[in-house]
C-alpha cells in the first residue's frame, strides 16, 4: 500500500504521523508532500527541521520535486489531504481512488457561517458537496467543532472522521520538576488576538490579589507582545509575569516538565491547539478555554483537565487558585490527562488506525469502529 500526506508546508504537527506511517510502510511507499515554503514568522518560532527525511517532497521547490509529487498524487493507494484542492479532489474521485480530506473547522468565529454569503466562498462549498458525494472521499475533521462545521455543508454518513493533531511522547529519561512553593503556569505561542493571553494575564492579577504566590512563563512572540506587556505593568504583574522569546519545541517541552499547570485561553478561533497535546504528555495539569478545538475534544472538565469560557477571567482564575491550593487535585488531573494521550491520541495510535481504515476501505470491507479517539465515527 502506498500512502501520501499532503499539506501546504512541512508541520512539526504532521511529521510524528508521517515517522510513524515510514515506520509500518517503509520508506519506499510513503510520501509527505509539502506545497509551500515555511514563512519567516513560522521558521523564527522554530518550525524548520535542520535535516528533512528523504520522503519528504517540497513540491514547490523544484520541477523535478514538482513532477514527483504529481506522480504519487495520481498513483498512491491513499491520499491524506490537508489542503483543499478541488481539481486534484475532482481527479482522484473520478479515478475512484481512496482520499481522506483532513480540515480544520470552515467556519470560525466570529464570522462563522456567514462566510457561505459570499458568492465565491458559496460556489467553493457548493462544488466541494457535489465531490463529496462519491463513496471513495472521506471526511477527517481535526476536532469536533471541524466535523459540526461540516454537516452544514454536506453530510458524510459513515465518512466522517474524527482526527486531530499528535506529538511525540516524552524521551524515556525525561524527569518532571517537583513541585515547589508557587504555582508554576507556562503558556507558549504565537502572541494573537485570538490566543487571549489577556485573559491569563488578568487572571494571574486576580490570583495574585487573593494570596496566591502564583508565576507565569510567557514563551513566544507576535502582534500582541507589546500590548501584553503593557498589560502586565498597568496590573503589577511584571514580577510574576515573565516574557520569553520563542524557542524550538524540543525546549518548549523542557519548560512543561517544569511547570505545574498550562492554560490554553484560546477562543474559538484556535485551529487545534496542539500545545495541550504536549503539555498532557509532559504530566502538567491543563486548564483550556473550551473554544480551543483541541480542548473541546480531547479534555473532560473534572476528569482530565479543566475548562472555561473564552475571556472568562475570573473562571480562569478559580481554576488556578483551586489548583494551588489543592495539590491532589492538580495532581490527579495531571495523571489522567497524560494517560489519555498516551492511550488514545499518539502518533503510533492514529498511525496503526488510518492503516487499519485504509486497508478496509481498499478491500471494501466494512471499516473499524473505535469508541473514542482518531477515526472514531462521527
């Protein structure tokens, strides 16, 4: 079986799947085929690999890497798509070859279905049902608002998948930090609107208010910085609010290994939010604005993390202060978080699952069904 993952630029989000794919494949019969250069906001937060895979094609940067990429496009057995490109969709389907179209929600906030009121973005969505009516093209929504996003364009009954984004596992001799006297909060990304770190900042200031002796760790960077950091100084924050500039993942992951608790205050804007994949496997306790996709669909408030409402500062801050003053809470939150990741949302697991789905679909027999997790039936 050969199989092809196809997205616009090399991912750091993508390429633990793409290992784990070479390893049950071999590399003789799988590509991941990036469309477009990585841009200089993504190459300074760390996203450039120093050494690409042979199987890995940058499509974009040459004839030669170009004509290979259309080769495996129109021969691969499967087809894993992130990029919707309707012509190349329209091709395979009328080949009646196996294409799974993995998407992030269509309709985000706060423009949400409106977008369909415009003709070109209508006429778009109106071609794509038409495509996605043939039985050889299959729905991966990255989420679960991604898939609610997709039944207001068409319905996939029994070709609507759940997937989502996977990281590595911790190094085995990696250790976490024990926990001292303060509460030790870490947020790490791109500093946007969108990401809300207002709302952590305002609701360290609330914490602070009450007693608690809680730190945070700003890593990254972006349009917000500056207004950020303004914000921490117009509260009294800067002693207990610290600004980091980005650094690669490998050491993102060393800073959740020492923190206690990580917050993704995202809103509904967030594409996934594969931080709090990360920040579970390294054993830290994650409090998520429940608009965050990743959190929507991976915590449990009360079981495996905590959330609240986007911009809600003071339910933010009762969760942080809930979680100083109750280690054994934090603690079990933590534990049971890293075993869902470790359980359901690796790389090996989605891996050994879109294998098991592939080879049902190209044998046409009837495909697995998995309670919770990547390619559960939705």
């Amino acid at each position: 079986m050969r199989v092809m993952l196809v997205t616009n630029i090399v991912s750091p989000h993508q390429l633990p799947l793409a290992h784990q794919l070479v390893a049950r494949l071999g590399a003789k019969h799988f590509r991941y085929v990036a469309t477009t250069p990585l841009n200089a906001e993504r190459t300074y937060l760390g996203w450039a690999t120093r050494e690409q895979p042979p199987w890995v094609l940058d499509a974009w940067h040459d004839k030669t890497s170009a004509r290979t990429a259309e080769l495996w496009l129109r021969e691969a057995d499967v087809v894993l798509c992130g990029n919707r490109n309707l012509p190349f969709f329209k091709q395979r389907l009328a080949d009646r070859k196996v294409l799974l179209y993995m998407a992030e929600r269509w309709f985000l906030p706060p423009i949400g279905l409106g977008r369909l009121l415009h003709p070109g973005f209508l006429r778009m969505a109106l071609r794509f049902r038409r495509l996605a009516r043939s039985p050889h093209f299959h729905h991966l929504a990255i989420g679960l608002q991604a898939a609610r996003d997709m039944r207001a364009v068409c319905r996939l009954p029994g070709r609507n998948w759940l997937w989502g984004y996977f990281v590595d596992p911790p190094a085995a001799s990696a250790e976490r930090r024990a926990r001292q006297a303060d509460l030790r909060i870490l947020w790490a990304g791109r500093m946007l609107g969108w990401k809300r770190v207002d709302t952590l900042i305002r609701a360290i200031a609330v914490c602070r208010g009450r007693g608690s002796n809680c730190q945070l760790r700003l890593i990254g960077c972006g349009e917000q910085e500056a207004s950020l950091r303004r914000l921490a100084r117009s509260l009294g924050c800067c002693d207990h609010v610290t600004f980091e500039p980005p650094v690669p993942i490998v050491q993102v992951r060393e800073a959740l290994r020492e923190a206690d608790v990580y917050v993704l205050p995202s809103n509904g804007c967030e594409g996934w939010g594969v931080a709090l994949n990360e920040a579970m496997l390294e054993g830290c306790c994650v409090v998520a604005s429940s608009g965050a996709v990743s959190a929507d669909t991976i915590i449990r408030h009360e079981e495996n993390g905590l959330l609240f409402c986007a911009g809600d500062v003071r339910g933010l801050a009762q969760h942080l202060l809930r979680l100083d003053h109750d280690e054994p809470l934090r603690q079990r939150l933590a534990d049971a978080g890293q075993k869902t990741v470790q359980t359901l949302w690796l790389p090996e697991v989605a891996a050994e699952r879109l294998l098991t789905l592939s080879e049902a679909l190209l044998n046409k027999q009837p495909p697995p069904k998995y309670a919770e997790g990547p390619l559960q039936p939705l």
